[in-house]
C-alpha cells in the first residue's frame, strides 16, 4: 500500500543526559553511547533526545549507578561489573572469570531470559537496562617479566580490578587499582609489573608494549565483556511504549555495531603492536587451570551469601556448559580450520 | 527533563507485505522476520505494518527477490545467496565456502562498509537490504554411510545447492535439489545418500538421524549464514527518514536475536539427536583440503568475470584473513580452554 497522508502520532519531546563510563578517548567504546544516542534520535524526528557525557564530566564513573538511581541523571552506558563492590551480581550482567563469550552472553540475554533477569535484580536498584555492546574476549594484560609457571606470579604488582583482581590475588598477584591513563608511567618506573586494559585497539594508544612487552592471553577473567545502557526506573517508566521499543531496538543495535568495531579494528593493531615489540604469550597451563580453580570457589562463596547471584549465576552457567558442547562441533571446527590455513586463500 | 505535552509527529500509515523465503516450521528463522515486524510496529505505535506471509503464500521463495524489485511486495527476508544463479555476487551477502563467520559477517557489514557495498550491488537490482538474522555455523548434513576419506564422495548424491553443491560437484559429489519437506523420504528410500540442512535445532524437526545417522560437521560452505531484510528500492526511498532508521535499527536487532535463538536452542537439539542415534563426525582432513582448494579456484573463476562479485570478495577476503589472525589469540584460546573444561566448571 502507498503511504497515507502523515497523522499525528504522540511524540513527546524528551531530553536526557546520559554519563557514560568511559573517558572519549575510548573511542569504540563511547562511540556506542553516541551511536545510540543518534539512532534514538533519528527514530524519533529528533523528539527524544539523549545527550552522552564523558566519564567524569557529570559524575565520576564510580557515582554513575547511584546518581542514575537516584534521578538526578536519566541513564548511563556503562560495565555492570564496576559496581560488584555494592552487590556481586552486578558482575554477571557484564563478565565473570571463565564465564559466558560474547555468543553465550546474546544467547542468554536474548533468548535465555537473561534482560528479564537481570533487570529483575537492577530494577530493586531502581534501575532498568539492556545490553549494550560487547569488546569480545579481552586480552590478558601486560607484563614486563616473562612468566612461564603460577610461581611467577607471587608478589606481583597488576593492575587489574573486579572479580578478575579478587581470582589473581588468589594466585599470588597483588591487585592493585590505577586509571587508565596512569597505567604506563606506572609500568615504566617499576611501580606495578603488569597491568590489564581491554584488547589491541584500545591498547595501542597506551603504547604499554614500549613499557611491558609480554602481552598475555586470553583474559579469562572476561571473556566476553558485555556493557549496559542503564535507565533510572521511573524515567524507562514515563516512556511511551514507542520510545520504549525504540530504546531497546537502539540499544541492540549498538550492542551489535559496538562488537563489530572492535571485531573490524583490533586485527590491525594487533599487527601494529607486534610490530612495536610486544610479544605474545599464552598464559602458562597452570595459571589457567588454578584461575579456574579459584574461581568456582569464588562462585561457590558468592552463591551461598547471595541469593540473587546464585540465581543468576546458576542461570549463566547451565547455559554455558551447554553452549560450549555444542560450540565445539561445527563453529569450533570451522574456525580451527580457517586459523590454520589462514594465509592459504 | 520531564517529559513535554505530546506533539504532532509526522507518522505515515504505511502497510507493507513481506514475503518470506521460509516455511513456518523454521520457527526461528521465520521467526525473525515477525520479530522485525513487531519492533517495527512498536516503534511507531501501530502506524507503520509490515505484514510476514510464509514463503509460497504470496510467490514461492525463487521469485521473491524479483517480485520485491518489481515492487508487488515490497520486501522479502530471505537469503541473498539464493539468487547467485542470477548474479554470484548475491551468494556474499549470505554465505561462501569458507568466508566469514558470525562475527567476521557482522563486523565486515557494521563497521566494514559491508552493507553499503552489498547495496551497491542490491540497488541495481532495485533492491536496498540489511542484514537480518544469522543460524551460526551449519552442520555438514546427514550421510547415510560413512565416509572416511575424499574418494568415499565419489557418485554421492547429496541434497545441498548453492556455491556448497558447486564445489560438493568438484569433489565428486552430485548436488541434488530437493524441497525440506521431501528430504526424509528421500534419504529413506536411498533415492539420495545424503542432505545439509541447517544445525541441530532444525535438523532435529526432519528427524533425519533416523535415516542417515552421519552428522558431520562443519558446514564449511556456510561458516555462518546471514540472511537478509530486503526491500524495493522505491519503496526505501518513499519512507520518512525516521522510519528508514526505525527499520534499520530493527533489522539489526532481529539479527542478534535470531542467532540468539539458534545459539541457545541448538544445544539441547544437539542433545536430543546423539540420543536419536546422530553418530557426530568431523569432515575427514582430505576433504575440508580438497573443498577449500575448489573454492579458491571457484573464486578466481567468478571474480575474472564479475566485477562486483570481484571487489566484495576481495573486501570479506581481506577482513577474512586479518580477523583469524586476531580471533586465533584471546578469543579462540579462551573458547578452547572452555570446552576442554565443560564438564569441570
């Protein structure tokens, strides 16, 4: 049919201000807060706007959660697991050690129950929220000494945070708590011995691999790193039913383009980054399997003091012993093959 | 800000047909293109209806991009590579032996320019399409015998079609076009001795593991299938700028959720088939070889005489082989210790 002559349809005008969790300078990364912005935008003739603001310029990344609780911002893009400290469970929305990849985090979230779910534990925070882009499986971090066994790892300064700190600090590592842009001093003079960050395109513009050449994989500590677009509850609530699908169809959008970014980008700085020295190593075997280790009896411990995370977590994990079986017969398979005769066609 | 009186917003009755290139009985993936009709709805409170109709229903699924162009429907979810004997460059938009995975397809169109060079190429033929769904890496099919080497294909007549029946024929195979429903009685009377279908969860509704027990994997002609929101051009252009970016944005979320569904279904149906009988088997090395060898020489052939096909293949081929250089280091790694350790977590 041809298009009817235009009717008034209820467009209320809508402004928002969104603090995201992240600093500009992560482009991929904030760029998913803009591109959500604009996609909200463009849906509407320009009626709901949301206007994203760099970590820090509002509230500090830290206040993000509670400020948005609180009302006195609409909503932030940020990673659920920076506020575990108030409640673990916060955690599982974005990554835990050995957890879901970025295929089993959609799954789950999209057909698993998983939004509901976690928004059944955000909504008693006040907050509502859905999935809003993915960095894939992270990189393990840099190191300025080789390590070839779990004994290396005695008394060494990393910078890493979250649950991921809590599993290191199990083997050995002493976590330690830095910002991004003081991680390379820190690794020149001596300060810390290693630190972790996201992955080769966000890397690269620390130049960490002139300061700390062993560059470790995988980051097992997320290894799908899922973020959130975060709404205040009452304010997802005054929505129309329209601006509410076009929020949630905006937000899966940008959690989609937000992976591809990375996905598209890293290859090449990857390839820039050996180039300038760093070197690739895997994890030692017994670094990976005592992590592992560490982590379920973190789960075991979280489990018992947390309903909600055990739950949730227990939700996740059945779901990712499944995945995996069936992930290692046909893509498992197709993806072994195309790596090695990788430079065959 | 709270939220201002509504006002009037320009909002076009619009009612569209869609005709899909799928039955009913694939739930999930006809499931898609009812998920984008309701997004779409939803955002513009019932103003904008796009009605999805099975394949067959309004034109049998072989003329559905023709009709879409001819603007009698005005768009069709289907599989680009569907229509490759009209023009081989369709067969990239979907799926080639060998290409792209889930995310390498996703990242080469969201951040590689992938979709406006797919509608390049859509746009002459009338046509402007989005990326709209994806079922993961497929299954090899069913066998009614094994095989154990490349001369065990010899004289096999296998239901599969596209560019895999091309470069099955360079194997020795004989392709066979046969309609889903009629597969099983096929394989059962022997009148074929094999058939690819989809993966687990699908292949599981035929019940083939009762009369071909061989399931092998991976479906290396479809290392992940995306299909397609495809719309008449005409048809495009006369949308308001903010339904343009309405159906986008629900194109893109039906492509997440569409492989959400396959990626938390297929392994309970994976499950269920080893019980029914379905023997797992890994194509034999000679094989996966010999495929990639005919692929690569299929490729020279289409790319000397076909323009487009040449430049879209080059742009996936390129990506193809950086993205495997990064997804071999944290991601695979972190895969691989995940499935060895399945049971244990």
């Amino acid at each position: 049919a041809l298009a009817a002559p235009a009717i008034a349809q209820e467009a209320p005008k809508v402004s928002w201000r969104l603090t995201s969790g992240f600093p500009k300078a992560l482009d991929t990364i904030y760029g998913a807060a803009e591109d959500f912005a604009k996609y909200v935008s463009e849906a509407t003739d320009g009626n709901f706007q949301i206007q994203p603001f760099p970590a820090g310029e509002i509230v500090p990344m830290p206040e993000a959660a509670d400020t948005v609780a609180a009302g006195t911002v609409e909503m932030t893009h940020t990673a659920s697991y920076y506020y575990w400290g108030k409640d673990p469970t916060y955690a599982l929305g974005t990554a835990v050690p050995f957890g879901l990849n970025v295929r089993g985090l959609n799954a789950w979230n999209y057909d698993g129950g998983g939004i509901d779910m976690m928004n059944g534990f955000y909504n008693k925070q006040n907050l509502h929220a859905f999935p809003g882009g993915n960095t894939g499986c992270q990189m393990g971090g840099w190191w300025r000494k080789e390590i070839t066994s779990l004994a290396d790892l005695a008394g060494v300064k990393m910078r890493i945070g979250g649950m991921g700190g809590k599993v290191m600090e199990a083997l050995g590592v002493v976590p330690q708590q830095i910002p991004g842009g003081e991680i390379y001093p820190a690794l020149e003079r001596g300060t810390i011995d290693a630190a972790e960050w996201v992955g080769p395109y966000d890397d690269e513009k620390l130049g960490l691999n002139k300061v700390a050449p062993y560059y470790y994989y995988p980051g097992f500590w997320e290894g799908g790193a899922m973020l959130h677009f975060m709404i205040n509850l009452d304010k997802w609530n005054e929505l129309t039913p329209a601006y509410k699908a076009i929020v949630e169809s905006a937000a899966a959008r940008a959690n989609a383009t937000m992976l591809a970014k990375y996905d598209y980008r890293n290859p090449a700085a990857l390839r820039s980054l050996i180039a300038g020295g760093a070197q690739l190593k895997p994890y030692p075997d017994d670094v990976m399997a005592k992590a592992f280790e560490e982590s379920n009896k973190l789960y075991a411990t979280l489990s018992a003091e947390n309903a909600d995370f055990k739950t949730i977590f227990e939700s996740q994990q059945a779901y990712r012993n499944e995945a995996n079986l069936w992930n290692q017969v046909a893509e498992y398979t197709f993806d072994t093959f195309m790596i090695r005769n990788r430079p065959r066609g």
